[in-house]
C-alpha cells in the first residue's frame, strides 16, 4: 500500500528548506523531499530526503510505486541567467522536469480519483515587453499581459504554466469518461531576495548581491543601470505566498496563474537603501548590455489584485520593514 506523503522538489534551496520547516510543524503528512543535494543537518529528522535528479525517470517511477502524493511544491529549476549559458540544459530541468512530475500527478489523481495539488513557482521572466517605452507606459502589468518572454528560463515557465493548465482541464479530452484532473496552481514571483542564501543565477540578482558584498566589506559594480526598476520581495514572503495558495479553496481560485509582489524600487534606489545600513559600501553601476536587455523586457511592477482578491494575499514585509527587520539583521549577524 502506498503511503500518503508531500513532495518538494528543488528542496536544498531556501523555499525548500523553509516548506519543510513549516510544514514538518503544521502539516499531518510525511514531507518526501528531492534535490540534487543534501539537505541541512537539522531537517534530516523532518522529511524523507532523496539525493536524486527530477529527470531520473526510474526514480520517478519508485517513487510512484511508494508513495500517493497529496501534494507537490515542484521548487526544482535552473534559473535565468544560468539558462542563458546552457538552454538545452534549462530545457531538459524546466521542461522535461516539470512535464515528468505533471504526468505523475495527473496518473495519481485518476487512480486515487481525488486532485493531486500541484504548486508551482514561475517568475515575472514569463513577461517580455518590447521597449522602455512600453514598459513605462504598461508599468502594472496583469497575468494575461504582455507574455512574450526573451529568455530561455521565461520560454520555460510559460510553456510550463500552460502544460500545467493542460493536465488541470484538458488532460485526455477525448477519452469517453472524464478523469480526475490534477489540481494546477502557480504563483508569478518577482525578485526574490533572502538574508539567509546568497544568489545563484537570476537576472534579478543585483539587489541581494549588493547587499551581501556591502554586508562583507566587498566592492560591488552592478550589472544594471540606475535607473532599472523591478518588483521585488523578501524570501519569507514568497515562502507564505506558497503555502497561502496551496491552502485556499479550491472554489475560490479564480485563476490557475497569480502574481504575488511585495515593493518596486529602481536599482539606485537600492543602492540608497543598502548605504543606510552600510554607508561605507562601495557600489558602482556597470551594465552589461545582455542582461540590462532582459531586466529591461521586464514589467516595473506586477498587478497581484487577483491574488489580494481570490485568497487574501497580502506581504507582510513592505520595502522598509523588509530592509529594516529582516534583510539587514540577519544579513549582519550573517556575515559578523
């Protein structure tokens, strides 16, 4: 008899790490973790951990034989600048990855006859606007609005929102009785920026990095232009945004894609917000023409009103208490 269980991909990273903690406290289901790494030595003791790779379709297969998953936080990915260097890679991680798990959960809600939960993270890479004009004119930009993403890692979670919309609504159509669909839902995160682990590939990079050379005395020259604004919002809140979504009725979800965003800042001005903390920082701009092209085919802000609306999202860490109670602290004791 397979044994009921949760999954997160990808869970080494600091989502991951964070699902486990909470839900090892909150939930009544056994957490069944997957990454290409270890898992701190603290959360052993709080799930099932597997060194494995989502691409393994053996392992897959065991864990199919194993385990009836309730839900699955799909985390694993290669992000966007990374993608840049090895798209053939990003595709085989982002694509196949994604589709293996959807099939996964699509064959078990049919056999248990009750929607496997599917969560998964996208990312504002999904949008791609022409021109800074448009980007200045377009400056709140909602779901449905302008997806013409330029990079691999966008193409990627695109095609992936609407694969997993597929297997939520139309997943063998044409067969004479109707399945039992996989519950598909996704979240639109914009830069995410954490105290506690350093960048690993994004676009949206520059922020935390110049807070985490600042933290350390180190010189930082960044990859944008001053004048670059973005969405932004601190790690915690993308971890809650996570597990809200995950808990809302079903009945109440009015789309399968939201964006979450917490504040928007231009890139001086996160350097002004780093000074106040570390006045000795020594913080230059240097854009490099590729990526300042793709931060600039990125909406300045993210329309999350659905998500306020259909299941009460809100951040609890606007721009200063972000800065003030969670980035700076921990970022010092950090690095003290």
């Amino acid at each position: 008899m397979r044994k009921k269980a949760i999954l997160i991909t990808g869970a080494s990273g600091e989502i991951g790490q964070a699902l486990i903690s909470n839900l090892s406290q909150t939930g009544s289901l056994p957490l069944l973790s997957l990454d290409l790494h270890s898992l701190p030595q603290e959360l052993m003791s709080r799930c099932t951990h597997i060194v494995g790779d989502v691409l393994d379709h053996n392992l897959l297969a065991r864990l199919v034989t194993e385990y009836e998953f309730e839900a699955i936080y799909h985390l694993a990915a290669l992000l966007s600048t990374r993608s840049e260097y090895s798209p053939e890679l990003a595709h085989q991680v982002n694509v196949d990855g994604t589709m293996a798990l959807l099939q996964v959960a699509a064959e078990q809600s049919q056999r248990r006859g009750k929607p496997v939960t599917f969560i998964f993270p996208s990312s504002i890479a999904a949008y791609g606007m022409p021109n800074l004009v448009v980007k200045a004119r377009d400056a709140r930009v909602k779901e449905w609005q302008w997806n013409n993403p330029t990079t691999m890692y966008g193409c990627n979670k695109l095609y992936c929102e609407q694969l997993g919309i597929y297997y939520s609504k139309h997943y063998q159509q044409l067969s004479a009785t109707r399945p039992t669909m996989l519950d598909f839902r996704s979240l639109r995160f914009p830069g995410l920026i954490s105290a506690y682990t350093t960048p690993s590939g994004g676009t949206t990079d520059y922020g935390p990095e110049m807070l985490h050379a600042a933290a350390q005395g180190k010189p930082y020259a960044c990859f944008v232009r001053e004048d670059t604004v973005l969405p932004f919002m601190a790690m915690t809140d993308a971890v809650n945004a996570l597990l809200k979504l995950a808990a809302a009725p079903a009945g109440s979800l009015s789309h399968a894609i939201y964006n979450v965003t917490s504040f928007s800042l231009s890139a001086a001005d996160f350097r002004d917000q780093v000074l106040r903390a570390f006045p000795d920082a020594q913080i230059t701009f240097e854009p490099d023409v590729q990526r300042q092209g793709i931060v600039d085919s990125w909406p300045a802000e993210l329309d999350d009103s659905a998500a306020r609306y259909d299941w009460g999202w809100e951040p609890e860490y606007g721009l200063q208490r972000a800065f003030d109670e969670y980035l700076v602290p921990n970022i010092r004791r950090r690095y003290s």
